[in-house]
C-alpha cells in the first residue's frame, strides 16, 4: 500500500539529506529541523531566520534497541534509536547503525550518514535521510 | 467561577470487546452514568466526549455528533462536542466540560470517553498510536511510541540508577490493583520475573512494561456544585484543574527524564486547589508504561525527582502504602481504551471519594488526582477532586 503524496517527503529533503537547520538572527540560536520564528525571540526573530547546515557530529544522550518494529521497518530490528544531542545544540532522534546494537552507550560520540530510511510499500517512494554512525 | 461536582460516573468493562461496538460502548457508559446520577434526559445542556482517533480505528470521524445520536439525544439536539488530545483525549474533555459548567454556560453536562481500538488489526492499532508522536521528526526515522519511553527509561536509569526491577515493579503493583477490579482488563496477578522475562518490545521496557491495547468507554455527569445535592448525596467537587502542554517531540524536551507539561498543570491544578501534594490521599496517574508512572510520582511532587524507582521498591504508592496509586489497576492492568482512559482516571478517583471502591478502596480517601497525559509528554491534564 502506498500511504502519502510525493511532496511532504520531498518537501523536507534539505533536512533530511543535508541537516539543514536555521539559526536566529537576534539570539543565534539555531535550531532543527527549522523554526519559523525563534520560540525565544518570537517576533523580533520573524524574517531573521537563516539557513544553516549542521556539522551532524554529536553524542548519544538516550537510546532503545526497537524489538517490535512499526510497518516499513520490520526488516530492520532489532535497530538501535536514539536521541543525539548535535555540537550546534539541537537534538534530533534517529537510528545508530555500523555497530553492534550492544556497543550503544549514552555518551558516544556519533556522525551522521546518509542513508535509506524506509519504503513506502512495494511500488511507492523509497525514503532517505540521517542515520549516525559511531566516530571511531 | 463557579464550583462543579461530579453527580454521576459510568464505566463499561475494558478489554477486547469483540461483541460490542464504538456506539454501544460510549452508549452504554452514558446511559449507566445518567440512571447513576438521577437526572433526566431534558435536563443535560450538553455533551463533551474524548476520542483519540475514532477516523483511524473505526474510519469515523464526526463523533460529537454520533455520540449524540447513538446515546439518544438526536431529539434533544443538544450541543456535541469532540475532543481529542492524543491519550489525553478524556482528561481534556473533562475539562472542557467543566470549563463550560464553571462558567456559568451550562449547569449539566455529560462527559464521555470512547475508544474501540481492536476493529483493525494490531499493527494498525500501533501505528495509530504512533500518530500522538512527531509523524515527521521521531516516527519516520523508526521511533515507535515505547521507543520513545523506553528512551525516557534508559536515561533514567542512567542518571538516577533506576532499574529494570524497578519499572517491573510498577506493573506487578498495577496487575495486583487490577486483579480487585471487576472491570480491569486484565484481572490477575504478575510477578516481576513474568515482567523481566516477558517478551522485549524496546529495551528496556518488555511487553509487560506496556499497556494493552483496548476496548472501553466511561463517562460522568457534571453538574453546578450548588445544585449537585438536588441529585445526589455524595457529589464529589472537581477543586483544581491544570492543563499543560511541551514540545510534541520528546528531543525537544531540554530535561529527558521531566515531563514539563505534568510540572506545570500540577501547579495549576494545586494552586487553584490550595493544596499540597501530601495532601493528595488517592491518585490514577497515566502508566501507559511502567516508567510513565515513576515520572509522574515525581513530577507531580509525590517524590523527589530521581526517587520514583526506590519509591516504588518502598511500596509507598502500594493499595496500603502511603499514597495509593492506580488502585484501578491503571492503564497497564485496567486497560488502555485511549479516548476513554482520561474519564476512567475521574471515575475511579470518584468511587474511591464516595467509599465504593469495594476491595480495593482507600480508607478515608478525601482528595483525589487523576494525571492524564497525551504522547510522550506533549499534552498533560490534572484534576483535583474532593468529597463534597
């Protein structure tokens, strides 16, 4: 079964292909995936938001070993998610890959890849994006 | 604003209710709430009913409406309104009606909560559940929603040495309540073995760390506190009411292991209370998992933030301990009928007030909570209730 339209995945494809966040101009916080305004400056923050790409290096603050895999990941688990809190401040949820699923730890430190995601059923989209991968 | 008090509750069995429909649950809980509550039909100004996602589980939307219909009001043509808040559905619809009752709009209300969850497929039921988590930032990369838990879990354990005995405990705890509830789900006994033996969903949490997917329906009636007694010699006033919302990603949370959303509705609702939480005697909080129940006991002042594991281990929340918690069984043992669960948590803490909780009843219970949460902490709902 194919579920979505192209364009709400194709609409995101800077973020997930190239870690694209956004920084505000008043405050430099920068966020991920982009705000429209700066929840801390709001409106002073409107028409200042500018695009900036992440370096995608960060450590694991928490993580789970998925057993029981949601649909279009069945193929994949047991899989390791995590939270990674990036150099640049925001933290983001994805898988771990290219190690084993007992070597992840809070704390490690990680870099993101480019990498398949999920299927959108046998004759949908194929999906791509972040995964990270442990910094040897 | 005016006092209101809850005059009336029903509850249907929650389970897999293979027989029974969407509209004959949420019918038959409406209808045993008003018989409970001695009112009449023509008296009820509207109807306020909480339903996650009646368009994914049973393809229909336009539930205020329905409900109406089905419960027999197509006459009346009462106000009907649906609310959803993810798991928090029903604590919000408590609250919306006593919102409307509060300010002087309405004198009688019926709130309800519905959920047919077992009309599609398990896998279904998960992904529809997955739906109160970010569709594009946590589930599209492969986060479940135990995922997301489990990862609340796993930095728990991290940061306060939380174990996987302690999240078992919680459930042993709820099963053990569950097994005195004549409505509960699952009405028997765990051991924490079972728990850490049972199947692996998303480590650390097993299938036993999770509530189950359900069938059920509740509903109570609401009524100005000043005409409760017209309708009843027990009415139970709602004394607080607090709702609070995060970020709908669990990443964007700067404390992992804090829900914000239950800190801050719990202010709310004990200001407006003017109480304390030791002065809280009886409390349903939202385990939809094992470590959901320890956050809670924490961020709602209960225990120390870091404490709620060697709370539980010290059977401080136990049907005897020094402040009973989930003595309905919970969402882990009672069930998880989602729209439903938010309205359940008030009726439970209403039995308890009125001294018919039967076997599972706390003794002098005076002041209730009820903690209802929806995704991983996005949405919170509390109420605070008092006999009257």
């Amino acid at each position: 079964m194919v579920d979505s339209a192209v364009p709400r995945f194709w609409r995101e494809i800077p973020q997930r292909y190239n870690l694209i966040g956004n920084q505000c101009g008043v405050c430099d916080r920068i966020y991920f995936p982009p705000m429209e305004s700066c929840p801390v400056c709001r409106r002073k923050s409107m028409d200042k938001m500018k695009n900036v790409k992440l370096s995608g290096k960060g450590e694991v603050v928490t993580y789970t070993i998925t057993h029981v895999a949601p649909e279009h990941f069945e193929g994949q688990a047991p899989y390791p998610i995590a939270i990674i809190q990036l150099d640049e401040g925001p933290r983001i949820t994805a898988q771990i890959v290219d190690c084993d699923i007992n070597d992840v730890k809070i704390g490690m430190k990680v870099q993101s890849t480019f990498r398949k995601i999920q299927e959108d059923g046998w004759v949908g989209a194929i999906y791509y994006g972040y995964k990270f991968k442990p910094v040897k | 604003m005016r006092d209101v008090a809850v005059i009336g509750l029903g509850i249907t069995k929650f389970g897999e209710l293979w027989d029974k429909s969407f509209r004959q649950l949420i019918a038959e809980a409406g209808s045993k709430a008003i018989l409970d509550a001695g009112i009449s039909g023509k008296e009820i100004d509207a109807l306020y009913v909480g339903s996650m996602s009646a368009g994914r589980f049973i393809g229909q939307e336009h539930v205020g409406a329905l409900v109406a219909d089905c419960a027999g009001f197509s006459h009346t043509h009462i106000p009907a309104v649906r609310v959803e808040s993810a798991c928090a559905s029903g604590g919000l619809a408590i609250r919306q009606g006593f919102l409307t009752v509060a300010s002087g709009m309405n004198d009688i209300v019926v709130v309800g909560g519905v959920e047919k969850m077992t009309d599609v497929v398990g896998s279904e039921a998960t992904n529809t559940l997955a739906t109160a988590a970010d569709q594009e930032w946590e589930a599209f990369f492969g986060a479940t929603f135990p995922g997301l838990y489990a990862m609340i879990a796993t930095r728990h354990m991290y940061e306060y040495g939380t174990t996987r005995e302690h999240l078992a405990q919680v459930a042993v705890k709820n099963h053990a309540n569950g097994a005195l509830n004549p409505n509960a789900q699952f009405q028997r006994e765990i051991s924490i073995e079972n728990v850490l033996n049972a199947i692996m969903v998303s480590y650390p949490l097993s299938i036993l760390d999770c509530s189950p997917v359900s069938d059920g329906a509740t509903a109570v009636i609401l009524c100005a506190a000043d005409k409760a007694k017209k309708y009843t010699d027990k009415p139970v006033k709602i004394i607080g009411s607090g709702q609070a919302s995060d970020t709908l990603a669990l990443h964007g949370r700067k404390d992992i292991c804090t829900l914000e959303a239950t800190v801050h509705a719990a202010k709310t609702a004990y200001k407006q209370a003017n109480i304390q939480p030791k002065d809280i005697d009886v409390a349903e909080v939202h385990d939809c998992f094992t470590i959901a129940e320890i956050l809670a006991i924490e961020d709602l002042g209960f225990v120390k933030k870091g404490e709620g594991g060697k709370a539980i281990d010290k059977k401080i929340t136990t049907l005897d301990g020094e402040i009973p918690v989930n003595t309905s069984g919970g969402l882990k043992a009672k069930g998880h009928p989602v729209g439903a669960t938010g309205v359940a948590q008030v009726a439970e803490i209403v039995l308890q007030l009125r001294g018919e909780a039967d076997k599972r009843q706390v003794d002098g219970a005076k002041i209730g909570l009820t903690h209802n949460i929806g995704g991983s902490g996005a949405s919170c709902i509390i109420h605070i209730l008092e006999a009257m």
